[in-house]
C-alpha cells in the first residue's frame, strides 16, 4: 500500500494512497483527501490514515454512516471535556440521535431529515417512561450535541458545511423558578430539625450552594471561625458511581460568608458527625466530607435531591420543590429583601449579573414598581408643600 502528497495550491495539498485493485472492475481502488496547512501537516495526516487503515479502523469518508462518525467522535473528543461531560454527550448520541439518523451516510445527512429527527423527539422521545414527550429544552441539548459533532466533520473535511445550520432548533420555553416563601423555609427546617442531614438543608438553604457544592464540601474548605467556606470541589453522578471534581466556572471558585446560626448549626453537625465516628470505629470512612452516609462515604446525589428531599418535604407538609429551589429561595428571598442584585448574583457566584437578573426577575421587576410607586409618593407630598 502507497501513499502519496500532491500540492494543489497555496496551504493545500492532496493525499493518494492506492489500496489495490478493486476485485469486482479490476481498477486500482484509491483514496484521496485534501489538507490544508504545511507540507508536515501533509505529511501527519498521511501517517495517521496509513496508521488507520493498518489497524483496520479505516472508513472511506464517502461511506461513513453518522453511527460510525459519532462513534469515532466520541473517542477522539473524550480527552477533551469532563468525564460528566461526556457521559451526557455518549448518552445523547446512543440513545437518541443513532437510534434515528445512525444509518444514514454521513455525507446524505440533510437538513429535512434532522428537522424532522427534532419534530419526531418533541412528540416522543421520552426514554424515562415519564409521558412521551421530549421538552424544547431537551431537544436543544441534542442540537447542540449534534451541531458540535457536526462541526469537526466539517473541520476533517468529512463533509463540506453543517446541516444543522440550516435546521431550526426548538424555542426553548423558560420555567419560572420554583422557591419557597421564608415562612415555608422556616417551616421545613422546624420539622427537619432531628434529621442527620439537617444541616446539609440548612447550609443549602442559608448560602445557596448547588447540590454537587455541598455534597463535595470538606471540612478544610470551612472556616468557622472566621464564619466563611470556601468551594473547591463538587461531588457529581458519572457513568459509574460519583466523582469529584472541579467546579465548571471559576466564578463557581468562591468564598462565601456564613451567617451565626449557619455556624451553629455546622457546630452542632460536626458533633453529630464525631459522634458517628466513634460508633463505626474501623468501618469509618474518613474522607474529610461535611455531609456522608453513615459510615463516612459520600452521598448518593440523587438520592439526597429525589426521593430524600421529597421525604421531608412531605413531613413538614410544604409544596413541592426540587433541590435546586433550595437555592432559588435563597437568591429570591434575599432580593425580596432589598439586597442589591449585584451583592446576591456575587453571593450566588454567576458569571454574570445579567443571568441573576434574568433567573430572580420576578422579585428585582417587583422591587422596581414598589421603587415607582416611591417615587410617586414622594413627588405628591412636594406637590401638597406647594
């Protein structure tokens, strides 16, 4: 087997290699390819398809299906993006989009057939059994999946532009945040008080962490002297059981103060957790977390958000949230409170406080008409001095 390199331009050149004769026309069976950049770029890319068709994991470009480049650009993108990350990307790829456009060739892929891939996901594409459709948001992530896959094929010159461009992805309707009143709030802690994880509830509640935050949150990242924590890890579920890891933003790497009853109630918890300690002996995980299972390990966070909070959440007879309304309270009982929205977006650590102003609009729009309404009153008590 011969490959060859050809210039054809300024920065572009084409690669041959002869794979033999065709057995059916007797022809010689080529394979062509164009790069552009240097002479060693060439020359790389010429090693790297040798390399693959050595090893047998060679498709002809014309012949690749959208199942074997999702495949393949799964593989390479790995190294690339979190583990977390990429468990969403595999998960998109093999349970929705192969299933429905893998057999096509990759170079066939039109605009039609992914306009209606999203149509047929919005009308069932449920996998979880809960209703048949799919959410607009839903079916954004997969366009979005889709389009950077897409992208690279482009980028390999697989395929000269990306469908996906010219497909309309579904608006996505935005959920109004779902939190609790401070009277809720307050109610739910009153009848959680004797619960082993009452603290973790509290601290969600009086800091608005993010579960991840407060499951990865270890006892060398507080300060409860000074009355301050510092994020610096986040427990997430993977493909396999949960991991640690950095948080996603480095506005995300922050410390936060704590309030007094904050404190005492981290106080109290660390008793508890001595406590726990000494009753397991040997079979105690030690691994520094604040909030663990019983043995020390770390929680399952799915749990601790689904059927545990639901739990308590029946017991104190408050309405429905899920965990990340714990957060949403706190951002939205603070702005109700008169807090400046650039203090609660820091205290939330957003990237930025147009994204605090978009989620907490319904209490910052509020606070604006009670502001007018200043104003009015102030103008008609000048008026009356006159």
């Amino acid at each position: 087997m011969a490959g060859s390199i050809r210039k054809r331009g300024e920065n572009s050149w084409e690669i041959q290699i002869t794979l033999g004769k065709d057995p059916v026309t007797g022809k010689k069976k080529r394979i062509y390819e164009t790069v552009h950049g240097t002479r060693k770029d060439a020359q790389k890319a010429l090693r790297n398809l040798l390399h693959s068709i050595d090893e047998g994991t060679f498709v002809e470009p014309s012949k690749m299906t959208v199942r074997q480049f999702l495949e393949q650009w799964l593989t390479t993108h790995k190294p690339n993006v979190a583990p977390t990350t990429w468990t969403w990307y595999q998960l998109v790829c093999q349970k929705h989009i192969i299933p429905h456009l893998g057999d096509i060739p990759l170079q066939k892929l039109t605009p039609l057939a992914i306009q209606e891939f999203y149509i047929q996901k919005l009308e069932t594409g449920r996998l979880d059994g809960k209703g048949k459709t799919l959410s607009s948001n839903s079916v954004k992530h997969i366009h979005r999946i889709l389009h950077k896959a897409l992208e690279t094929a482009v980028k390999l010159q697989i395929i000269n532009r990306n469908p996906c461009d010219s497909v309309e992805p579904p608006k996505v309707v935005k959920k109004e945040a779902r939190y609790w009143t401070p009277e809720e709030a307050a109610k739910f802690l009153e009848a959680i008080k004797d619960d082993r994880l009452y603290a973790l509830f509290y601290l969600a509640l009086g800091t608005g962490l993010r579960r991840g935050e407060l499951l990865g949150l270890r006892w060398e990242d507080i300060d409860l002297a000074k009355g301050c924590l510092t994020v610096r890890q986040e427990l997430v579920r993977a493909q396999r059981g949960t991991l640690f890891k950095e948080p996603k933003t480095e506005s995300s790497k922050a410390t936060i103060a704590l309030s007094r009853s904050v404190i005492d109630v981290l106080k109290q918890h660390k008793v508890r957790q001595a406590k726990e300690r000494l009753m397991m002996g040997d079979q105690y995980h030690d691994n520094g977390l604040v909030f663990t299972k019983f043995d020390g390990s770390p929680l399952e966070p799915t749990c601790i958000s689904g059927r545990y909070f639901r739990k308590l959440i029946k017991k104190a007879g408050v309405r429905q949230i899920n965990f990340h309304g714990l957060r949403h309270t706190h951002g939205t009982v603070l702005g109700a409170a008169g807090v400046p929205l650039k203090s609660v977006s820091k205290r939330l650590r957003h990237s930025s406080v147009a994204i605090t102003g978009d989620i907490y609009s319904h209490v910052f729009d509020e606070m604006d008409r009670e502001v007018a309404e200043t104003f009015d009153d102030i103008l008609q008590k000048a008026r009356a001095r006159i």
